[in-house]
C-alpha cells in the first residue's frame, strides 16, 4: 500500500491492500456482516428495527434477513458480496435469505482459520467445491416427493408454510396464515403467477382476522352517485385520460380572437369528451374502470348511465384486474364489438375496519384471490407481508419443484455427515477444508439454538451422536422443546430448492471472497 | 531546472511556470518511469495462470468488481502516473486484439523492465539496452515459427477447440463448469464463424446475463435475447414462425423538426385536428397489420391509443429496443430495418421460429427470446450466476474463451502454454545471445531472464516452489530439447502440455512479446518528465 502511493501510481485518496491484509479486510468484513444477520436466524431469532436515514427517519422492523442487508450501507466490499447475495436469493427464491449469508460467514470463519495454518486459499476452494458437490448430491437424494398424492402434497406444503412464517411475526397465528398462503396458492392450480394473488394491508383488527378472498379486492371508491353493488357485471378496463382530452398533434395551440369562440372551443372540447364517454357506454357495460384519473363530467355522465366508474387505479392494479376479469386493457373506444370485456359475478362496496373497498366476486379468472391483512400497526402489517410474501415465494417455488427436506437443520447435519466422510477418503490438504465446510454446515443448526437460548453444543452433539447410529435418522433441532426431535413427527419441512440455493450461493460467495487477494479503492467520487 | 540567459543576464523562459513544474531529467526519469511500470505489474503478477488469484476493485461510486481479467484490473485501478497508464493500454491493446493474455503482456513488460533497470546500474545507455530487447524479440518470434504446430479442427471435431477454451477458462470463476462453458462458447463461435474466410465476426454473438440462478443454467440461445418486454401486458407471451417488422419510427404522431405551429381558431379546425389524430393512429397500425407482420419490433415508444390499437389488432409489439439489438435482429431474421410506415411491405419483414417471454425468479423481471431465425448468423449467451459480481466476472471470462476460439478459427497455429513457450525462447534468445558481441550481448541475456519471469510468477501462483520448478522444466527442455514442457500448475503430475492441453494460439504469444517489447522500448527512450507539480 505504502508503495504504490508514494510513487503515485493510483489517484490521491485511492487505497490499495495486498495479500493478507486485503484478505483480513475481507474476512473481517463478510464476517461481520453475517453477525450482523445471525440472531434473527430460526424461529427464536431476533428482530431489527432499522432507521431510515430520509426525512421522517422512518422505522422499519423485521427479521428478514434481505430487508435488513438491504437497507444498512456497508462500505466493505466483501460485505458487499453478502449483501448482493441475499438479494437475489430474495429474489431467486424468497427465502432463505438469512441463512445463505450466515453460510458464508461461516464458510469464511472457517477459512480464515486455515488460511492462518498457511493453507493456499485455491486449495482451501478446491476443498470447498468438492465439498459443495458432495452436499448437493447428498441433498438431491435425501429429498422427498409428495407430489402425486395431493393430500400428502398439501400437508408438505402447509408444513412448509408453517416452518417458514414459524422464524417470523406471524408466528403465533402459523396455522392460520400457513392456510392462508397454501390455499393461495392452490388456486394458482400451480402456473406459479404470484400477480394474481393480491395482499391488502389494513390497519385495525388484530393479525388472526386477516383472511383469504376468493374474488378481487381493489382499494379503491365508487364515483359518487353510481350503483355501489352490480350484478352480472360487464367491466371494460381502460387506460386513457378522462380529464381533458390532449392533442396529440405536436405543435397544435389555440389561437382565438374573441371570447365567442374560446366559448365554442370548448364547448368543442367538452362535446369531445362526452363522445368519449358515450362510446365507452355503448360497448354495454355496466362498470368502467380507468387507470388515469376521471373528472367530474364524465363521472356525472356514467352515473346517468348508470355505469359504475371507478378511476385511478394504477399501473399494477389495472394489469391485474384486467388480468383477473379477463377482459383486456383498452385505450380506444370505436369498435365495441371487438373488444373483450371482463366480467364477473358480483361487484359490491364492502367496509373493512373503517374503510370502503370494492370487492369483485365470481370472477373469470378463478385463480386470483385477495388476502386482506389487518394488524394493530404499519410496522406489524408491513413484516406480515413481508413474512406472507416470503412463504407465499417458498410455497411457489415448491409447487414448481415438489421436492422437499426436512427443517430444524437437518440436512445440514445429513450434508456435513456425508462431507466428512468424504473428507476422510481425501488425501492432502484439500481434506481439511471439506472438514471445515462440514463444520460451517453444522454451524447453521447451532446457530438456530442459540437464538433460541439452547444449549447449541450439546444439541448438535447429540444430533450428530443420532445421524451416525441410525443411517436415515430424521431428527433435527426442537426449538420448542429445546432438544433433539423427529423433524416429521414436528412437522418442519422445508422447500428442496431453497435449501440447494443457500448451499451453492453461499459457496459461490464465499469462494469469490476467498479468491481475492488484492483490494483496490478509488478515490471516492467528488460531490457537488 | 535548466536555466538560460540571454546578454543581458535575464532568464529565459523556456517552459511557461516552470518553476511550478517538476521535472526528472536523465536516468533518474528512466528509473522512476521503471519503478512506476513495476509497480503496476506487480499488482497483476499474482492473478496469472490457473490459480491466480482475484483483485477486489471498488469504483468511485463504491461499486464492487471481482476479477482477475489483467484488462480489467488495471482499467479500474483507475491509474493516475502517466507510465503506469501506459501498462493499461498496453494492457488494453491485447485485449482489443487478441482478448487473452491479458495478464501475461503486463507481467512480461514489468519483467523486462525490471531487468533494463540492473542494465542501466551497470552503466548501458537505455537505447541499447532497447535495441537489444528488439533483436531478442525476433529470435525468440521465430522461435515461436519454430515451435508452433497446427491446430485442425473442423465443424464436425470440436473437440481440440474445447479444450483450448477449456484452459483459458480453468483460471477464472466458471473453473468448476469450464467444460460445458467452453462448449457454450465454441458453438457460439462456431455458429458465427465464416470458416472460408477464415474471419469470426464477434458482434454477432452477444453475452447477456440475469444475475439469479445457477452458473449451471447458463445456456447458448441459438438466436437473440432482448432485455425488454411485450408492450401491452395482454399480448400473447409465446409466438410461434412469426413475420417480424423492424420499424424505427414511433407509434406517434409526427414531430416534424421544423419548428411549426398548428393554430386552432374554430371548432371545425378543432374537430378536424381531432379526426386527424385519430386516423394517424389507425393508420399506423392498419399499415403494419397490412403488410402481414405478426410482430413489430420498434426503437421507439407507443402511445397508449397505438399501444391499445396493436393489441387490438392481435399485433403483439416491442418498444424501446436499443440500435445493436435492432441491428442483430435485423441480421437474424433477416428483416428490413424501415425507418417509415409509408414504406413497410411484406417483402420487408423478417421471420422467427419462436418469439418467447421468459420470466424470472419472484421478480418481475422479463426478457424476450427470439429464437429459429433463418439466418442462424447470430447466436447469444445467456449467463445466470449468483450475483452480479460472479455474472459479471462470467462474462468477462466467456469473452475471454470466445476470442480464444476466435483467433483459432483465424490461425491454426498454436504452441503450448505452462510457461513452455517462454522457456523454449529464453533457451533460444540465451542461445542466440552468446553470439552476439557487444553491449546487446547483455540485453539479449536479460531479455531471455524476463521470459521465464512468466514460469515464474505461475509456480508462484500454484503453489510450487517457484526456482526449482522452472530450473527442473528448464533442464528438461534442454536435455529433451522438448519444447512442449511446462509448469504443472494443477498438480495432475505431468510436465507435457500436451498431455495437459494446455496451449495458447501463436498470434497471441507473438503479440504479447511485441507489445510488451515495444512498450519497454518506449519507456526506456524517456529520459524527461515534466509534470505540473502536485499543489496549485
């Protein structure tokens, strides 16, 4: 470092680390973060509140380990590995997101330490890799498939269900919304198409009122003096602008010369827009619902009709809607007869808590569904979805991919085993690594222990004491019991694809970490 | 500082602010512009061969970049002395033509220079030294000629052009998938190649990557890949053996460039302006629907009343497709680019077997797949990793492979890596030093010392001991007067790169010694640096 500066090499305010200085940096920074993470592992883990630094200095508390690594600035670049990965495990999988980066923390703990008994990092990679191997076909065969029988299918996915919420705020109500997110999901008759599955969060109530609708909810007010309740309804869904009709035609102004004729403009323009809205009448509908806002002429002239219009529904909600209706998202209204109208059972006004919504029942698409949370607070509904989103991704996933695992650590303890066996078939330095992935594997089991105040060195031992004397032992952490337990009996399940995630991401984090030996900063950008 | 007077006894001002300036005059500037090169190269020594390893590199913005792409490094390092900016485009140089060797090139010119320095201690005039690098570049090219054998391979044997792939990939991240990643990228190459001609255009295979996934999942799209999506959310997401136009104009109503105005002062004008617009619109879309497109692809935006026009149509449309896209596509599918509605006929359009919109993860992420193009002269990659640093470092390294298969296709020649063809010309320069009278005897003797200083730093790398296991290569060489002998970084227990496949193509080789003796040329020929001093 000292070096390269004096010569001025790299520009002032640059920094350069080598060899194991840039790789303590690197250690101390990944290893940091995933402590950082580490309590809100397992179902006693613990939650963060998190400050934003914006105006309000809004306050956000969550377990989610991708929320947290979201929002905390690191400026390690190691960390910055960690923080990346979690997010797209968030964004792979949904799940699993503390524990890819509690992983690879441990991952480079245990490096660290043979790095310090002069082992050559590429040797320390090699380990890992084979290792990482090793695991994932351990993995692959010890995973179960329920998916021919759809009874057994939905006990694994509400198992599933359970196991992920059970580390989260709604763990108290799990079977409730364990239900909740598998019944969702179900209706999805497994097109995986999470879009159709709508969350509304109302405060007031308490969190075991929250529940699953079968039709559409969308949060928005009837214009006034229109029908709150139609039958048979015959929805067109649009997009265009019914306050004032803009002129397209670049360059086009207004240009009068006396008050009549400002008069007969817009007069013009008004007729303009009843035309407008008598078009859009004239397709036979009885419920019209535009994504841009709708002024008070039209609005009068659909009551007149009859028509219930409902305006500003944005981007999001009027794809799904269209989507949910099955009618398509118009923005020219000249030939009626082609254009494919929603429909559904029933629209009416409903009231939750203090607020009106509407509601859409017996609609064409029969998958969507609407789960309206309620919570005593924003920060309680805002975990709860964030905890409903993750199982919802989880079950998703699942669907995709029936294979399941057991929870509670107990395909880690089943991967390190096996490692370890392989490791005692390997010659050379390599196997010293492979033992320390085993004992990485392991750490994620004592680390949801110790979360949960248990005594993690004696679970773990007696674990490992149970996996070595019966070959397909199926015991894993109690959390509850504080001891070791039969993960079926328990009923913990977890899904095969986020387990085999945390797994190859987290090695394939910690070996780009472990690749580098050179850290090289650049002066920081100068503001303003 | 030089100082002169003219009769009067005043200074002359030779250089504006000269006092301000700092200045390194004779060897002392021939020793620091060494001493700066030095320093770069010594960043990269460790990231050469199989087991080199990466440097961390955070931008200015704090963005982080894992790597270990001798290009790369340097270009972000961000260097700021005027010598060391030469090693990066030197470094660069390579890369622009060859795309692999990167790292080697900077070590080989740090090596040279590191020895000129001991040259000049010993009192030689920096040309000579130079000169004598230049003759000992040529013997140790022509050793290259002399060493080098012919690589076949054919369309049907893609064999031996893996395996090249293969090495070049075995020292970056993709090392646990380098055999299924160098198919990807020699089927790649392949697919574009013009093997008369002997020429790959390398614009037409496009790296695209979506971070998310498994390195595993990676694949070869024997067509097109657009980071964009249908514009209306309704339109059909699948398409089948579709007629493609390629339009360049928007979905809008014009905007002409002369600056004009449209003065509306009755209600007839403003009916027919109304009229007007409306048709403009129809028109638009009838004219595609007209000349049998069943897909347009265009570079603008749309309207929300064209959007709802196409969709109407049963015209499913992409937007805002950026130039080389529109260009690829065009090459593909063999369409026209038309740049006005008055001029789209059907002879114009283009076709595509599948026309698919893929979704990824729990995102809303969505690219759009084109693929069965009749003109199967364009192919993507498209690379999944763990995160964006891993993605990013793939597709450096797929690059790297894929110009390595290139240069094949252009030049069969190759000799074998390991260190082997350094240690075959240090023999030969070493060789054709002794000949030699003079000061360039010395140079010569130096040159051949830098060569190994490759074998070197790749024992280094590996783990060998590093003098033992060049001397031990070096004597068998001489002994065997085998050149394909080198250092054995993966430790599978043979010496023989062939056995190994482990080989570079000549082309590069043969750059690499030129460039990094040219640049060794050019430094050793400054004997002045003026530089404005640091504080103002």
């Amino acid at each position: 470092m000292a070096l390269s500066q004096q010569s001025g090499i790299l520009q002032q305010g640059a920094s350069e680390e080598r060899g194991e200085n840039a790789r303590m940096a690197s250690f101390v920074g990944a290893v940091a973060v995933a402590d950082l993470v580490k309590s809100t592992l397992g179902p006693k883990g613990m939650d963060k509140i998190l400050q934003s630094m914006g105006r309000g200095q809004e306050v956000t508390i969550t377990n989610d380990g991708a929320t947290i690594l979201k929002s905390i600035y690191v400026d390690n670049p190691a960390a910055k590995v960690l923080v990346d990965i979690s997010k797209v495990q968030d964004d792979e999988v949904g799940d699993g997101t503390t524990s890819v980066v509690v992983f690879a923390g441990e991952l480079l703990r245990e490096a660290e330490l043979l790095v310090n008994q002069k082992v050559h990092p590429m040797t320390i990679i090699a380990g890992y890799r084979e290792a990482c191997d090793c695991a994932r076909s351990v993995l692959e065969s010890i995973s179960f498939n329920n998916q021919s029988d759809p009874a057994l299918f939905r006990a694994d996915l509400l198992n599933i269900a359970k196991t992920t919420l059970s580390s989260k705020i709604l763990t108290v109500d799990k079977e409730h919304f364990a239900n909740l997110a598998v019944d969702a999901i179900l209706r999805l008759k497994g097109n995986g198409n999470l879009e159709a599955i709508h969350i509304i969060k109302k405060t007031g109530g308490t969190l075991q009122e929250s529940f699953l609708d079968e039709g559409f909810i969308l949060d928005k007010k009837i214009g006034v003096g229109q029908p709150k309740r139609i039958e048979d309804a015959r929805i067109l869904v649009a997009n265009t602008p019914m306050d004032t009709d803009k002129i397209k035609i670049y360059g086009a102004r207004v240009r009068v010369d006396s008050m009549a004729k400002v008069a007969d403009i817009e007069a013009a323009e008004k007729e303009k827009m009843r035309e407008k809205v008598r078009k859009i009448i004239d397709h036979g509908i009885n419920c019209f619902i535009n994504r841009q806002l709708i002024y008070n002429l039209p609005e009068e002239m659909f009551a007149d009709a009859g028509v219930m219009a409902i305006e500003h529904a944005d981007f999001d909600g009027i794809e799904r809607l269209a989507l949910v209706l099955g009618g398509e998202i118009v923005s020219t209204f000249d030939n009626p007869d082609t254009v494919k109208l929603g429909h559904c059972k029933l629209i009416e006004e409903i009231m939750i808590g203090e607020d009106r919504l509407i509601h859409f029942s017996g609609v064409a698409l029969g998958e969507a569904c609407t789960i309206v949370l309620r919570g005593a607070s924003t920060h309680i509904l805002d975990e709860a979805e964030r905890s409903l989103h993750d199982a919802l991704c989880v079950l998703k996933e699942t669907v995709a991919d029936a294979r399941v695992v057991f929870g509670g650590g107990w395909p880690e303890i089943r991967m390190a085993k096996a490692v370890e066996e392989l490791a005692s078939r390997t010659p050379g330095k390599k196997a010293l690594a492979m033992e320390a992935f085993a004992r990485a594997l392991r750490a994620l089991p004592a680390t949801i222990c110790d979360n949960a105040g248990l005594d993690s060195a004696e679970i773990v031992a007696n674990l490992k004491a149970a996996h070595g004397a019966e070959a397909d032992s199926r015991m894993g952490v109690d959390v509850v019991r504080g001891e070791a337990g039969d993960m079926a009996v328990l009923g913990i399940y977890e899904s095969f694809r986020v387990r085999q995630q945390v797994l190859l991401s987290g090695t394939e984090a910690a070996e780009i970490i472990l690749r580098v030996d050179d850290i090289i900063k650049c002066a920081p950008r100068k503001r303003g | 500082m030089s100082l002169a007077f003219d009769e009067y006894g005043r200074p002359f001002i030779i250089l504006r602010e000269q006092e301000r300036k700092s200045r390194v005059k004779g060897i002392e500037a021939v020793k620091a512009s060494i001493m700066a090169a030095k320093t770069v190269a010594r960043t990269l020594r460790s990231s050469l061969g199989p087991k080199g390893m990466d440097k961390m590199l955070q931008s200015p913005d704090g963005d982080v970049t894992i790597t270990n792409d001798g290009a790369t490094i340097l270009e972000m390092m961000e260097v700021e002395n005027q010598i060391g900016k030469l090693m990066v485009e030197l470094s660069k140089s390579q890369d622009h033509e060859i795309g692999d060797g990167t790292t080697g090139v900077v070590v080989l010119a740090g090596a040279l220079l590191e020895h000129a320095e001991s040259l000049l201690d010993m009192g030689m005039h920096p040309l000579r030294i130079a000169e004598g690098y230049e003759m000992a570049c040529k013997v140790a090219t022509e050793n290259l000629d002399n060493i080098k054998t012919r690589f076949e391979f054919s369309r049907e044997d893609i064999e031996p052009l893996v395996k090249t792939c293969m090495t070049t990939l075995s020292s970056k991240v993709v090392g646990r998938l380098k055999r299924p990643m160098a198919e990807i990228c020699v089927k790649a190459v392949l697919a574009v190649a013009d093997l008369e001609r002997r020429d790959v255009n390398l614009d037409l295979i496009k790296v695209e990557g979506k971070v998310g996934g498994k390195m595993e999942d990676t694949r070869l799209v024997e067509g097109i890949v657009i980071d964009k999506e249908f514009s209306h959310p309704q339109m059909p997401k699948d398409l089948r053996d579709v007629k493609v136009a390629i339009l360049t104009c928007p979905f809008e109503p014009p905007k002409p460039k002369t600056k004009h105005k449209v003065d509306i002062d009755t209600v007839e004008k403003f009916e027919a302006l109304r009229e007007a617009e409306r048709t403009y619109f129809t028109d638009m879309v009838q004219r595609c629907k007209d000349s049998g497109a069943q897909l347009v692809i265009c570079q603008w935006g749309f309207d929300d009343e064209a959007n709802h026009l196409l969709m109407h149509q049963n015209l499913p449309a992409v937007r805002w497709v950026g130039g080389v896209e529109i260009e690829l596509l065009a090459m593909a599918t063999g369409a026209r680019i038309v740049p006005r509605f008055q001029e789209l006929t059907a002879d114009k359009l283009g076709f595509a077997g599948s026309v698919k919109e893929l979704g990824f993860g729990t995102t809303k992420d969505k690219m759009l797949v084109i693929e069965g193009c009749p003109n199967l002269k364009a192919v993507t990659i498209f690379v999944r990793g763990g995160n964006r640093m891993v993605l990013d470092e793939i597709k450096r390294s797929l690059h790297d492979a894929i110009c390595v298969a290139r240069n094949l296709v252009r030049d069969n020649a190759i000799v074998y890596g390991g260190g082997a063809a350094e240690i075959s010309c240090a023999l030969a320069v070493e060789e054709a030093a002794d000949k030699v009278t003079g000061v360039e005897h010395y140079a010569m003797r130096a040159f051949s010392d830098a060569l190994q200083a490759v074998p070197l730093a790749l024992a280094e790398n590996s783990g060998l001991p590093p003098i033992e296991s060049l001397t031990a290569v070096k004597k068998r060489q001489l002994e065997e007067s085998n050149p394909y002998l080198g250092i054995d970084c993966n430790d599978t227990g043979t010496n023989d790169m062939r056995e190994q496949n482990v080989f570079e193509t000549v082309i590069g080789k043969k750059q690499q010694l030129f460039l990094a003796t040219q640049v060794c040329k050019m430094i050793l020929k400054i004997d002045d640096v003026i530089k404005p001093s640091d504080f103002e």
